[in-house]
C-alpha cells in the first residue's frame, strides 16, 4: 500500500531492491526462518499485550510475520522496495496473519507522531542514505516510553566471522560464494562502527544508544 510523503531524493545507497533481486534476496533469507523466530520471540517478550510495532525495511517479511504469529500485535512494515511490499504482503497472506506492508522512506517515515510502542529495524539501516534523519523520524512516531532496535553488520566485522555466518545459512554453493562478497565487498563497506552510531544518536532527540556487539553485527537500542 502507498502512503503519500513528500518528495526527497534516493532514500538507499546500494541497488534498488526490486524485481529479480528481491525475489533472489527473499529466497535466500527464508532459510533463516529459524532466527527470524527466534528474534521475534525476543521482541514479544519486551512488548505488551496489543502493542503496536513498526518494521522499517522489512524486506520479505518474515520478521514481522513471525512476531504477527506470536500475539495480538498491531504490526506496521515500511518499505521502500515496492518488490518486497508485494512478496511480503503475499507472505502475510500465506502466513494466515495480519501485517500492513506499506511503501514510504526510512528518513519521512509517513505515520503521525507518538504511533508505535516498537521499532525495529533489521539488517538495512546501513543502506538509509540519512541514517541520522531515519533515527530522528524513529523518535518521532514513538510514543513516550518506547523502544527502537536496530540489527546490522559492524563496519569491524572480520572476514572468518563472515564466513562462519554465511555457512550458517546453508546455501548452495553459488549462492553461498555470491553472499560472502556482497558481504565482504559491498554490505560491509556501508556498515557502521560503534562509535559511529553514538555519533548519530547524540545528533538526534534520542540523545544516546546502548549498543552490543556480537558475531558481525551491533544491536542498537533507542529509548524515547
């Protein structure tokens, strides 16, 4: 679905994810069904009965159909692919769950203020071409009290944990050969460190963000 917001420039630094590419993406992820339930289930854990949470990004879905599956969530997903707005609203549909997919920009996030309870983003912020305006817009539509997470590749992973995430995925060959450059040569470039987060957050209302790392990734949390 389409939610009118003012115009801006490209909103992602890397290749539009449409058409073949998302397809191909959303092939490969869903044999991580298993850590998307996993994460989901870390999620509801924090949340409240009939609380409303926002995806940004996300993609085919399968993180916002997994937490849908879990309780009585209002659950919102905001994407700049309309490829994966399709597939993700047909995986919503296949799921048996309700989810609303809608188009619109990370950094003019097109719902009114104080809406959410939960934001998460997963494996895309390093792709926001204004991360620091994303993050503002995140404070804004959270409701006093609430909580942002984000998950995605550090700027300091190592190349032998990227190879141990990628054989975890249990892919084929070429696919497996395929994800470890893009996640060497290209995902990895537009990462960010540590720091660099802290440096986003104190730029915006958020003010600070409590950050852990672990395998390649930081997990990033925001508290409005």
């Amino acid at each position: 679905m389409d939610i009118a917001s003012k115009p801006r420039g490209k909103a992602y630094k890397s290749l539009p994810m449409e058409g073949m590419i998302a397809t191909w993406y959303a092939k490969n992820t869903a044999n991580l069904r298993a850590d998307f339930e996993a994460e989901a289930k870390r999620i509801a854990a924090r949340l409240e009965p009939d609380a409303r949470v926002l995806e940004i990004a996300p993609g085919p879905g399968y993180l916002a159909i997994a937490l849908a599956k879990l309780g009585s969530y209002r659950i919102t997903g905001l994407d700049i692919s309309r490829s994966f707005v399709r597939i993700a609203t047909e995986n919503a549909f296949i799921a048996g769950v309700k989810v609303d997919f809608h188009h619109g920009d990370a950094a003019a996030i097109p719902f009114p203020d104080d809406s959410f309870d939960f934001i998460v983003c997963r494996a895309a912020f390093k792709n926001f071409s204004d991360p620091t305006g994303a993050l503002a817009e995140m404070h804004n539509v959270l409701r006093p009290g609430g909580e942002a997470l984000i998950i995605d590749m550090s700027r300091d992973a190592s190349n032998a944990a990227i190879d141990d995430v990628v054989d975890n995925m249990k892919l084929g060959t070429i696919d497996a050969l395929m994800t470890r450059a893009v996640f060497k040569h290209s995902l990895r470039k537009r990462a960010y460190s540590r720091a660099d987060f802290q440096r986003m957050a104190a730029a915006t209302p958020f003010g600070k963000a409590e950050i852990k790392e672990e395998s390649i990734g930081l997990e990033v949390w925001l508290r409005k």
